[in-house]
C-alpha cells in the first residue's frame, strides 16, 4: 500500500518532466551573426540535438540594440516552440532606452519571459587599433576625458559606457561621440578599419581579431582577470569598484508550462557540463555560474541586477527626453 501511494505521489513529477519537442523550435536570436548569443546558443543547441533528438532553427532578427528579436519573441505562443539567448544587461536595463524602428516603443518586461539557466558570463572589452597610443585601462580612461573620441557601443555593452560617462560625468559633444551599430561584429570591423577610435564589445567577439592583431584589448570591464589574455588590465584598476561584466542566459516566454521549462533547464544544464562545450567556453573567453541554472535563483539574481541599474537608467532617460 505504502509503495502504491508512494508511486502515486510521484506521478505528478514524473509528467512534469515527460513534455518533449515534437517539431522544430525556432530559435529568435535578436542580433547579427557572429553575436555571444549566437555563439553559445549554437553550441549549446547542437549538444542538446545530440542528446535528445530535438531540432532547432536560428532566426537572426537583429535591430535596436536587440529589442526587435526580444518584442519577437514576446509574442511567440508559451508552448515551448520558441527561445532565445538574451544578454542580461541588454534585458536587465539597456532594453529599456532603445527605440525600435517606426518609433514603437518595447512592450516587454523581464517579468514577460521564463529563464530556464544561466549560460554564460564574461567580460565586455574595451578594443581599440593597434596603432592606437592607447594601450592601458588607465590611458583609456584618461583619452576618453581629454581626448576626440568615437565609441562603438550597443546592447548590454553600452551600459559599460553609460557607467563610465555617469562616473566620469562626461557628456556626449563634439569631442566624446557614440556610435550605434546592429551588433557587435560590426563595431569590431569599425575599429580595425580605422572608422572608430575605441568599441565596447563583448571579449568573446574581440578574442579571434586580438590574436590575429587586428585590434587591441587596452580593458576588460570586470573581474576575474582572464588567464587566455596575460597582460590585460581592468578598468577597475583606473576605476576602483568598476564592475559590470556580460551574462546571457536561456529563455522562453512567460507562462510556458512547467514540464517545457523543466525539460529547457535539464537539457540545456546538461549540455553547459560536456567536453565539447567546456572547450569551446574556454578558447571563447566564457564562464559559467553553476548557481544561476535553475530558473528561480536566476531570476532572482536578474532582480537584484535591474535594481542595481536603475539609476543609470533613469539618467539616460532624462538625457534622451530634454
């Protein structure tokens, strides 16, 4: 009787974890190939086809600093069918500043999605031309405050540079111009072509042009050192307390049900643990947060980040509105 009981108690969870992709899911990646959230989505994807015999399409829908793909996904049906890589300071607070195309404003919150896992976090870079003098955190800080410069700076990157015209009090004029591109591939291309003085893109995106000596990586703009670039300092080292790194993570719109949110979680945790992806993480400058891959834990973290942001936020709001 007790064992009866105890298989009936366990039914319930057992269902939960029984939902299984019947078709394609789609995958809306809101920014231009060669983005971090196409890196790690893509690497992760083909574990989890390899595992499980599910299928994904990639759709890059880039534009606004990433809010048209986000507002995409937004309205995708909460069946499990569609997901997507977000960077968190893109969600978490820069979203919240960008203008999509015919003047239409987002219409989505954190609150509208689900984060099934972390997936990856990782300095942003601050890169510059090689034959640029300015090789140093403390030199950049110091070109930027004194020097003509141009910026490159998009997404959750750009919340990098707001920090710093924030803890600088800078303002943006003739001298101190930021430069709106669709993704981060294309600053990059911006400044190894000699078009832009300086880019904040994600160390990922920089790392394949820095080896080969296309560009510079005069900062990184947090913590930990990264040991695959020896010599590199931080900007906290100009800027004691300077911290706010990338970090992207999975995820699906609200309301999609337990077991697809159960079944994203396990598949996709499982896969951040294989040779293959450990590998890749490692030649691409990413690290993993194994206390962010459960859904509650992470939002909770997203939270207290949002929270953290707002001020920056609201003193770029009152900048773009006067």
């Amino acid at each position: 009787m007790k064992r009866l009981l105890a298989i009936l108690l366990l039914a319930p969870m057992l269902a939960l974890a029984q939902w299984y992709p019947t078709r394609p899911i789609e995958a809306i990646l809101a920014w231009t190939p060669g983005s971090v959230n196409e890196l790690t989505f893509r690497v992760l994807a083909r574990e989890v086809e390899q595992n499980t015999g599910a299928k994904f399409i990639v759709i890059n829908k880039p534009g606004a600093g990433g809010v048209l793909g986000t507002e995409e996904l937004s309205k995708r049906p909460a069946d499990g069918y569609a997901v997507t890589v977000v960077s968190v300071p893109g969600i978490g607070a820069m979203d919240k500043i960008q203008v999509p195309e015919f003047g239409k404003g987002r219409s989505y919150t954190t609150d509208s999605f689900i984060y099934p896992t972390h997936v990856a976090q990782s300095p942003f870079a601050v890169i510059a031309h090689p034959s640029d003098t300015v090789k140093t955190p403390k030199q950049f800080v110091e070109a930027i405050k004194t020097e003509k410069a141009t910026i490159a700076a998009v997404g959750g990157a750009r919340l990098v540079y707001e920090a710093l015209v924030d803890r600088l009090k800078l303002t943006e004029d003739q001298r101190l111009v930021r430069v709106e591109h669709k993704g981060p591939v294309d600053s990059l291309n911006d400044v190894a072509g000699g078009h832009v003085r300086f880019a904040i893109i994600p160390s990922v995106v920089a790392n394949s042009f820095y080896q080969a000596g296309k560009v510079n990586i005069v900062a990184l703009s947090g913590p930990p050192p990264m040991r695959q670039l020896p010599g590199t300092g931080l900007l906290g080292d100009a800027l004691p307390g300077f911290d706010i790194s990338g970090a992207w993570a999975l995820m699906i719109p609200a309301g999609s049900p337990p077991e697809v949110v159960a079944w994203y979680q396990k598949e996709f945790t499982k896969a951040l643990k294989s040779d293959a992806v450990k590998t890749v993480y490692y030649d691409n400058l990413l690290l993993e947060r194994t206390d962010l891959q459960n859904p509650d834990a992470f939002k909770t973290w997203l939270k207290a980040r949002e929270k953290q942001w707002q001020p920056l936020v609201d003193n770029v709001l009152i900048k773009i509105n006067k």
